[in-house]
C-alpha cells in the first residue's frame, strides 16, 4: 500500500506532461520579451530613469532567463527519455 502511494505521489508522469515544460518555457520567453520592449521605450520616453527600475528590470530579466533555461532543459529532457 505504501508503495502505491509513493507511486502515485512521485512516481514518474506519462509524456503528456512535457507539455507543460514548453508552456513555461514560452511563458518565460514572453515575459522577457516584454521586460525588453518596456526598458526600450523607457530609454526613449523617460528623461531620467530611476535606478531602481533598472535594477529591478534587470534582476527579472535574470530570473527569467534562468527560468527560460531551466525549463526548456527539461522539456528536452522529457522529450528524449520518455
């Protein structure tokens, strides 16, 4: 019984799921994207741009980027062993 549980709970999931590997991954491309497009028109709109929207710019750019990454590594992954 106990193994059927453990089964169930982390055991591995069919190929469908690989799916949702490239829906994050797409996610996470838009939202880059989006954060690149917004501090262009900030360059071109803004007279001064706060530091702190830079810095905050940035460090989402980062997070998506390794989000992006980390996903799209195991939609691959998915992909290939199942």
């Amino acid at each position: 019984m106990m193994e059927n549980i453990h089964n169930t709970l982390f055991g591995p999931l069919s190929k469908d799921y690989c799916f949702l590997f490239y829906v994050f991954m797409v996610i996470n491309f838009i939202a880059i994207a989006l954060v690149f497009a917004a501090i262009v028109g900030e360059i071109f709109l803004m007279k001064k741009i706060p530091v702190q929207l830079i810095v905050s710019e940035m460090g989402f750019i980062a997070l998506s980027l390794v989000a992006y990454l980390q996903n799209r590594i195991l939609h691959t992954m998915c992909v290939q062993v199942n």
